[in-house]
C-alpha cells in the first residue's frame, strides 16, 4: 500500500471530507475521523467524538 505510513485527520462536517478520507484508506493510509458528539456514524473508520465546549 503506497500510503500505509500516513495518517490523515479527518474532521466531520467539511463536504468532501468523508469521500477524501475513504479514497486515502482505500490507499492505505490510517484515517482518524474527528465527529461532533450528536453526529457520531458507526462506519469503517477510527471515531474520535469531542465536544471543545466542556475541558472533561
């Protein structure tokens, strides 16, 4: 895989984001997807849920 030493970070809510972020895996590279905690989607991905409005 070309892009297996690469590691993307992918951030919810951007448009073309999530089609970037498969196309990358797709390729090899280890994608971390970056969800509002009301959105979170159970997909192929690594899901990361942060909410920057409380420091828990």
């Amino acid at each position: 895989m070309p892009l297996r030493k690469i590691k993307v970070l992918e951030l919810a809510g951007l448009a073309p984001a999530p089609f970037c972020g498969m196309v990358l895996a797709d390729f090899g590279a280890t994608v971390i997807r970056i969800d509002r905690v009301t959105t979170i989607l159970l997909i192929i991905f690594c899901l990361i849920a942060l909410n920057l409005e409380y420091s828990q």
